[in-house]
C-alpha cells in the first residue's frame, strides 16, 4: 500500500501533466486565433509576474490563460491590450459563444430546407 506522501507524489505528477496538455491546448488555440487576424500575445500579471498570461481577443470578447513560465513557447509577441477584468464565468460565455453560433429564436429565421428552395 503505497504511503500518503507517494500517493501525494502521485496526485501531483498527473495534476502537472494535465496543466501541460492544458497548456499546449491553450497556445494551440491562440495560434489558430492569430492566423484568423485574432490579437494574440503574452501579458505580465503584476501579480504573479511568474506566471505570463496569454491572452486571445476573440470576437465574443477577451479571453487569457495563465501559464507556466517554462510552458508558454517563444512564439508571442507582447499583448499590446490590457486586461479587461474578466472573470472565469465570462471567459467561458466568450468562448461558447464564439463556438456555438446563436440559433434562430423562430421558426421563419430557419433557413429553407432543400426541397422548399428547389421545388
């Protein structure tokens, strides 16, 4: 049975690992976001000036990630913006918003099928 510092060791590994596949996935996005004209870049956070926040403004609204300072790859520029003060529930609503594309609210906004715009 291992002891309770090796399952703490344990715990701690995987926690690391998940922020580094995080981290990829983070800096994935802003590279993409960058090749559709996307502001893109790094920003020091006066409170934790160890961890440099990448920040992404997407359509819907700013979005940024911390990262770990030896994670963030030496690809982005300086962030030229400051930072708008929002929260992780913001964050998330930006994102999805810029994912899911608002549905129509009635049925008449609905594009006509096949059928009905080829009789």
């Amino acid at each position: 049975m291992p002891t309770h510092e090796e399952v703490i060791t344990e715990l701690l590994a995987e926690r690391d690992a998940l922020y580094a596949d995080r981290n990829r996935a983070v800096q994935l996005a802003a590279k993409l976001a960058e090749e559709r004209g996307y502001a893109v870049g790094l920003r020091v956070d006066p409170n934790e000036p160890d961890w440099p926040v990448l920040m992404i403004d997407l359509p819907t609204g700013q979005i940024s990630y911390h990262l770990a300072s030896g994670e963030a790859y030496p690809v982005w520029d300086l962030y030229e913006g400051e930072w708008d003060g929002h929260t992780n529930e913001e964050k998330a609503d930006r994102i999805y918003r810029f994912v899911v594309p608002p549905l129509p609210r009635y049925p008449w906004d609905y594009p006509p099928s096949e059928s009905e715009s080829n009789p």
